[in-house]
C-alpha cells in the first residue's frame, strides 16, 4: 500500500509585499494573515540572533493549531564553533524555541560550504542535538562529503533528514536524504539564488513530486527562500494551489 504524505508550503518569513496584499486577509499582524493561507514558515532570523521565550511563545499563540514553523538553528552553532558545541549552548538555544509547543516544527541545521563531515565532530554534536530535542531535526549540508552512503545512514539511524536543496551545489544534494518521514525541500531560487522566481515548468515539477506517494513518508515541507524581490510569495501560492486542485481531482 501507498499513501500521501502531507504536504505543507510556505515561505522563509512572513513578509506581506503590497502587491500580494490581496491573497491574504486584510487584518491582523503580518504572521497573522500569513498563516491563514500557509500552514508553514521557516523562521531564518534565528540564525542571526537570538529571541526571548515570550516571543516564540507569542508567535506560537498566534497561529492556527495546524500550524507549523520551522527553525533555523544559528550560525553560531554552525559556521563560528563548527558544531563544537555544548551542552549549555545547545540547551539555551532550545529552551526559548521550545515555548511554541507543539506548533514547533523542524529544526534546521544549516552547514557552510567549508564544512567537511568529520565523524567524531559531527555525530556527537547530533547525537547531542538528539538528546536535547526529540522532535523533527533537518540538516542541510553543503560539502560533498556529507552525501555518502555512511552519512545517510548514521542520520537515518538518528530520525535525521537531509533538505533537498535547489540550486543544489552537488547533484545529491537535490534529493532529500537520511530519515525519509520528513522531506524538507529549500528552494533558493535559479537561476540567481534568493532573487529569481521559477519558471511555471519548474514549479509544475515541484508539484507533481510532491504527490508522488510514499509510505515512508509523513511530511512533506516545500520551502520557498527566493525572498529578495518577493517571489516567494508568488511561488508558494501558486505551488500550494496546484497541490490543492490536484489533490482534489484526484479524490474525486
């Protein structure tokens, strides 16, 4: 047997350009009206600085119950201590997060281009990372050495998934990988990253992988990260409405 996995699309931030003003409702804060039309978001700006438990609480207390966000863990983790990371460290980073309760989704460990998987650094600060958090945890490498076999296998051992990114600096990266319930796709935008928006053949393909059905699969997380000039936004409600019209054709 095969079944669907749930698909959720969103964008990274909440942001409401003018000129989308009219998909969303006209009142209530930013993340208000964003979260009712997506019932994801990806909140990057933790991965510059810190935020106050109240604030994640509050945001968590604004949303739906559906609602999920994910969580980009900071480059302090990642690109300054190269994941020579504490206990304590890991700790206070996690606690404030934690006031979302259960609309916390993933944990986003973002990995610079420099970082070689180096198997005694790496699993201990994961397997450190597991033991203070027990919830869906997403990495995205970028070195070629994180996408060998051995790799896959001591994150699937760990309930860790591997984003698919696009562009993908490696062809491997383009797939996701490790712990397969969760696939987090991050789409940067092409050809220029974070500026350009995708052309409706792409988008199309995007849609149709993210029907393909999968036992293994629980979720599904389409992200959209081309924020510069909005296209976002664009990308995700068109994407989002795809899904939703051929979900329905398909159960009709």
């Amino acid at each position: 047997m095969t079944s669907s996995p749930r698909i959720r699309v969103g964008c990274a931030g909440w942001s409401i350009l003018s000129r989308h003003a009219a998909f969303f409702p006209a009142e209530g804060s930013h993340l208000q009206r964003y979260a009712a039309v997506f019932d994801a978001v990806e909140v990057n700006s933790s991965f510059y600085r810190p935020h106050r438990a109240a604030t994640w609480a509050a945001w968590g207390a604004a949303v739906p119950a559906a609602f999920r966000f994910a969580v980009k863990m900071p480059r302090d983790f990642s690109h300054d201590a190269r994941l020579h990371v504490t206990a304590r460290a890991l700790r206070d980073f996690l606690d404030p997060v934690h006031e979302l309760g259960p609309r916390l989704g993933p944990l986003l460990l973002q990995l610079p281009g420099s970082l070689v998987f180096e198997p005694t650094v790496a699993l201990r600060f994961l397997d450190r990372l597991r033991r203070a958090h027990a919830g869906a945890i997403v990495v995205e490498p970028r070195h070629a050495s994180w996408f060998a076999a051995p790799v896959a296998r001591a994150l699937r051992e760990r309930g860790i998934a591997r984003v698919a990114a696009d562009p993908a600096r490696t062809p491997r990266a383009a797939v996701p990988g490790g712990d397969h319930r969760l696939e987090y796709a991050r789409l940067h935008g092409a050809p220029r990253m974070y500026y350009d928006e995708y052309p409706a053949a792409a988008l199309a393909r995007l849609v149709r992988r993210a029907l393909r059905p999968d036992r293994r699969v629980r979720e599904r997380w389409l992200v959209f990260d081309n924020t510069a000039h909005g296209h976002a936004v664009t990308d995700a409600l068109v994407v989002q409405r795809a899904i939703g019209e051929l979900a329905k054709a398909g159960s009709g």
